[in-house]
C-alpha cells in the first residue's frame, strides 16, 4: 500500500500530526502534495534511479518531500539537518545528487553549499528563499496532482552516522517494483507489532535517522497515524500518549531511562494504557532499566537489533525477553554467527562478530574498502555490522557491545557496555559513557565520564561522588572492568536519536597522548 491508495478509502484520515502544534496533515493531502512534488522532479529532469538529498528539520511537509520522491522512482537521501556545513556538502556530492530540497530554518548552510555542490541542478526552499533557491511552496502548488506513468518505488540511500572518517551511504539499489508493492518491513510492522489502519504510531526521534524514516512510512502503508515530535522530551513524550491515546511508539534505551528517572507524581500523571506496541532498538537496554519498563508498561516491550544495511533483523516479545534477560532476540529472516577475527565460528556464550548469512546485498557507496570489510573474511557470504555478542544454547543473541569500543587492558578484551549498565542504574547517574584511556603499563584502563543529576558543588564533592559510583559498580561486576577514574559533565554528546558519540569523548583522552590504541 501507499498514502495514495489509502487517500481513496479515508481521504480525511489524518497521515501526520505535528506534536507541538497539533497541525494535522490527511491522507489525501500528503497523496497529492507528494504528486505534485513528484512532477515538479521529473519535469527538472529526474529519472528514475537518480539521486535526490533534502536537509529538513522535523517539518509538517516532511513526508509529502518524502513520498514525493519515493513517487518519482529515485534514490533519496534524508540528510542529518544537525551536520556541519561540510559535512552536508560531502554527503549531497557524494550521493550524486541532482536536487536538493531544504528549509529555511537552514539558510546558512543552504547558502554555504551553494558553491560547494555544482551537480545540483535543483534547488528548492521550504518557508521562504534565498538566492539560489526556487520557493518549494511556489514549485509544487504550480504542478499537477496527478500521478507519474508506470511509477517504481523508490528507496532510500542513508548514512552512517559514524564519528571517525567521513560518513557512508548505505546503497540498497532499487528494486523496480510498483508503488506499493509490499516491504519485508510493512509486513513485520503488520505481523509483529500489530500496525494497521487503527494505528497511532508516535514518533520522538528525527526522521532523518534510519528507524524513524522507515517506521514512519510503513505506518502510512499500513493506513494508520503518526504524531511526529520535533524534540523529545520525557514528560511531553508521556503528555502525547495519554492525549492522542498513541498505540505504537518506537524509543531507545536512553528515552526510557529520561521516563523512568522522573519523579513519580509526574509519571501517574499520564495514562499510558492505549499502548500496544512500544518497540526499541538502536543501542543494548540495560537489564534493571527493561525490567522496569516492562514492570511500568506492562509486556507490550518489543525489541529488534538490525541496521540500516537491511542484513538481518533479530527480534524479541517481552516474554521472550524475560525468559532470556538481556537478549536482543532470535534471527527471523537470517542465521547469526559468531566467529572470530579468524573468520572460524566460535561456541556458545563465546563473544565475537556477528554475522549475517541471509539474502539481503548491500554496499557502501563509493567505498569498496568498507564494504570488503564488513564481508565474511573466508568468502561464505556473510555479512556484519561490526557488533561483538553471542549466542546462548536457545538460538538466542546477546549483545556485548562494538568491536571498535572494546578496551584492551593489559591483554584483557573489556566490553565497556557492561559497566554503563550498571552505572546508568544508580538514582544520582542520568546519563554515561565508559570507554578506554591511555595508561602507559596496560595499553588502556577503564574511564567513565558521567553526567549527574546534580553537578558536584566542590572538588570534595565530586570525590565522594566518583567512590560512591565506583563502589557502586564494584558491587556487580568485576573490579577489572570497573571504571578507574570518573569526570563529571553536564551534558554527554548525544545524537538526537540517543546514539551516544563516544568516540567524540574518546578522542579527548587520546589527543595528547602521542598514540590512537
């Protein structure tokens, strides 16, 4: 399905509603914006299978640019609107761009890159123009809405958000399939988590990211309503629950920990029995934080580990989760297998890569070093993320955490993930990142940097705090991989989807230390 063919049967169903402003977007208004769009791209030339990168903050019309150009048959590229000037150049020149959508929340970078993206031969401004830039408003109210001949799905080329080198497009290629025509995504939307026409699925995250993206579209698909956020924040996130009596919300760990971390009163305040389906993926959820969900949510906790690369899906219900604590599920359309650097397959409840043998090809775009990288090293097929784990006796996978996070200390392989676990838990912690530092007898030791729920006052302050959390996380876990010193910051360089930029604290530390490892 598609906005189109749901706008025949509820045409005034509501697609979008914008959580600060309550705006509401139908089903046949998204249909037709996104028509016109679409004929405004293929009269400036674009074919189908060309490229097509926009930079937008959540915005109401969002998803007409996005079916829009899921219309027209192309390669769109959904670009972080909180990169760096050149950063956005990069990714719009090394995509192929040949039209460029933006905001006029964005005009100093849409002015900088002017110059910087020659290729572009389109240029379209939402909310007001500058020079350079057509009125995207203007453009498409002057076009048709009618729909393409022999229109083809388009797809997406996302990328990595990684913070060492420069990001990478995760290529999937066009499947020339009708508009419409059924994803393996809208059809474990459907099966899984129960999305339908009844549906309202809320979503806190930027739609930018990989999860949101997806998620978001394949709820249209599915013919039911999403409430989009422009910002999350934990007690408005539980405002909008109990308003618009949302069904289905996807999250990660750290929006959990923001809810649970509030005071009581404010929590009771909000009826959060409408909920269905609330699923969670990006980064491992600590096992007393999952507990605790489930215990406030009830078992409608749904969790996957997957990426944007599409390789494979791992998925798990509350009851399963609960029987395995700790898991991130069991393969259902892959076989997951650990093997070592060697490329051998390891026993169970031994860590090593993840690997994916399943049907699903990808590459990343322009970067064939990185794509033989993430292959199986003895030519099988497989394919990794990168992620360490491990599978216990059940079939079921354990996340430790990223091979490019694990600290080496004096010969022993440390997940980091272990101790934010246990961290995170403590009632003074909001939030925290553990990682290696040089230490010139064992290569690296265990550093935590830890954003308080109140900043220490005084030099003796902070000690106290830092012993009553190393004890703390002493008391669970083995002294070895336990943090041997703690910082304090207000704030830790988060990603507005939760994704922590650790390496960016890492980097820190390792500056002057005259080495990287």
């Amino acid at each position: 399905m598609f906005p189109g063919a749901i706008a025949i049967d509820a045409p005034d169903r509501p697609a979008v509603i914008m959580a600060t402003t309550g705006q509401v977007i139908t089903f046949k208004e998204l249909d037709d914006g996104a028509n016109r769009l679409s004929q405004v791209l293929r009269n400036a030339g674009l074919k189908t299978g060309d490229h097509i990168a926009f930079c937008i903050e959540n915005h109401p019309l969002y998803f007409e640019i996005l079916w829009g150009c899921h219309y027209a048959g192309l390669i769109y590229t959904a670009c972080s609107s909180r990169l760096t000037t050149d950063e956005l150049s990069y990714i719009i020149n090394d995509c192929g761009a040949k039209a460029f959508i933006t905001s006029k929340y964005k005009t100093d970078q849409a002015a900088d890159v002017l110059n910087t993206t020659p290729n572009v031969s389109l240029r379209l401004m939402l909310d007001g123009t500058i020079d350079g830039y057509d009125s995207y408003e203007t453009a498409v109210a002057k076009a048709p809405s009618t729909e393409l001949d022999n229109r083809v799905d388009g797809v997406d080329m996302l990328y990595s958000s990684g913070t060492t080198g420069r990001p990478k497009g995760i290529k999937l290629g066009l499947a020339m399939t009708p508009v419409g025509t059924a994803t393996g995504l809208s059809t474990l939307c459907s099966m899984l988590f129960g999305i339908d026409k009844d549906s309202t699925y809320l979503s806190p995250a930027p739609l930018y990211h990989a999860a949101p993206l997806r998620f978001t579209m394949t709820t249209h698909r599915l013919g039911g309503t999403t409430i989009i956020m422009e910002h999350f924040d934990a007690e408005e996130y539980l405002r909008l629950v109990a308003k618009h009596k949302v069904t289905h919300s996807q999250l990660v760990p750290t929006m959990f920990v923001r809810m649970l971390k509030l005071d009581q009163g404010v929590r009771r305040q909000f009826d959060t029995s409408s909920l269905k389906c609330a699923i969670h993926a990006a980064a491992p959820c600590p096992i007393e934080v999952k507990k605790k969900m489930i215990d406030w949510w009830g078992p409608i906790i749904h969790e996957y580990y997957a990426g944007s690369e599409g390789n494979g899906f791992v998925y798990c219900n509350s009851d399963q989760w609960l029987a395995h604590p700790g898991t991130v599920g069991v393969a259902i359309n892959a076989t997951v297998h650990i093997c070592g650097d060697d490329g051998t397959e390891l026993p169970l409840n031994e860590p090593g890569t993840i690997y994916f043998e399943s049907v699903v090809d990808f590459e990343y775009h322009n970067d064939p070093e990185k794509t033989k990288s993430s292959r199986d090293p003895l030519g099988r097929g497989w394919t990794t993320l990168g992620d360490v784990g491990y599978l216990d006796k059940d079939n079921f996978l354990y996340l430790t955490d990223r091979k490019a996070f694990m600290i080496i200390s004096g010969g022993v392989n440390i997940y980091p993930q272990e101790a934010e676990n246990i961290l995170i838990n403590h009632p003074k912690v909001i939030d925290v990142a553990v990682f290696g530092v040089p230490n010139d007898e064992f290569g690296e030791e265990v550093k935590a940097v830890v954003q308080p729920a109140t900043m220490p006052k005084s030099p003796q302050d902070a000690l106290e705090l830092e012993q009553e959390l190393k004890a703390f996380c002493r008391a669970s876990l083995a002294d070895l991989k336990c943090p041997r010193s703690i910082d304090f910051r207000t704030e830790l360089p988060r990603h507005p989807t939760g994704k922590l930029y650790k390496r960016l604290l890492k980097d820190e530390y390792w500056k002057n230390s005259g080495r990287a490892i």
